[in-house]
C-alpha cells in the first residue's frame, strides 16, 4: 500500500485499526480460521456498517459468503500497523503520568518500546526507572538522532509544552502523543495526537448524567 493511499483513510478509522488487529490476533490464537463482520461487531462494540467502511477503504478484504480469513486479515493489519517494525519511544516529563507510562508494559503490541525518557529534575536524571534511562532535556537531541526515536509522548506542565515540542521536532521526531492541554504548533509532516483527560472525563460524565436522566 503507498503512503498516499494511508493518509487518505480517516482519523476515525485509523484509530479502529488497533482494536480490530486485537481482535483477529485473538481469534487466530484460538483457531479460529474466519469471522464475519457481526462477529466483530459484538466483540469489539462497533457497528457492522462502520467495519464494513473501515475496510472498504483497503479494497476486497473478505468475500461475501465467506467473511474474513483470519490469517489474510492479521497479515494485512500487521503491515499496515509495522508491527514488523519496531518503534523506539520516548517520554518527554516523569511525573505522575510520565512514571505510569513508564511502567506501562505495551503488552498487546509487539512494534512499541520505551527506549529513554527525559526530566529537568536532578534527582531524575541518570537514573534507570522501570528499565527506562531518564537523561536531562539538554541531552534530548543527542538521544533522539542516537537511538532512532520518532515518537515522543509529552507529559510536562503545559507552559513548557510548547518548547518541548519544538526541542523535539527540531531533533527529528515525527509524531507526538500530547498528554498536555496546550495546542501545539508543529510543522506539515509532524503529526500531533492530543489526549486532554480532563475533556475526556467531563465527556463521560455528560453521557453518564444523560443516561440516567433518559432511564
């Protein structure tokens, strides 16, 4: 598949492909040979018509009559994920949150590894925290280009993210998991994926409180 043809498929579908990837890898571990798009559907809590589109995008994945093969299907999901290639990752801030992801295993996914992290805090620095080197935000450049890290996950104050952002992009990395409220200002290439959990908390409160109002 060529990049072009990736960049075309939508945010909302692109985030999906992780959970269906799970799922087949599931099913291939059990046996099981196909499934259908009602079989993905109750598993994976999205409707049969969304996965039929999701796939559509990628041309004639199943055959009507017969579903999906289980093996095509993981094949197909692990190219277009690289999970044949590895992703060096680092974390940018060890604070509660950076700490957390630090200790965070990936264990569904085999292509992620937290290689190195980064602090401004003494007491930090030149430590080695769940099998993580921490170095300080000067060394950020050097470690960047010496360990081939494209993905960064920034979890610093938000009147710092900005500069971190810029440190990071100016040492080459190519995508940024934004765990700050901050907007980040990066240049066409560099791709930001935003995570505000304060939004994402009052949201499902608001579907919480609506459902129950609806009841």
């Amino acid at each position: 598949m060529s990049r072009k043809k990736e960049l075309m498929i939508p945010k909302a579908t692109a985030k999906r492909l992780p959970i269906y990837y799970r799922y087949v890898r599931t099913l291939e571990e059990e046996g099981v040979q196909k499934f259908s798009s009602a079989d993905l559907s109750a598993a994976v809590h999205v409707d049969s018509a969304t996965i039929r589109r999701d796939f559509s995008y990628f041309g004639e994945l199943g055959k009507r009559g017969y579903g999906y093969d289980v093996h095509h299907i993981l094949c197909f999901f692990s190219e277009i994920l690289n999970e044949d290639r590895l992703m060096n990752v680092a974390v940018v801030g060890i604070g509660n949150l950076g700490s957390a992801i630090l200790n965070f295993k990936f264990q569904n996914t085999k292509n992620i590894r937290v290689s190195c992290a980064f602090d401004i805090r003494e007491d930090l620095v030149g430590r080695i925290i769940d099998g993580v080197p921490v170095y300080d935000m000067k060394d950020l450049k050097q470690q960047i280009h010496r360990q081939n890290i494209e993905i960064a996950v920034l979890t610093i104050p938000e009147e710092q993210a900005q500069e971190a952002a810029d440190a990071l992009v100016d040492a080459g990395v190519k995508g940024i998991l934004n765990f700050t409220p901050q907007h980040l200002s990066v240049p066409k290439g560099v791709q930001v994926q935003n995570i505000d959990l304060t939004t994402e908390l009052q949201t499902l409160i608001y579907f919480v409180k609506a459902n129950e109002a609806n009841e």
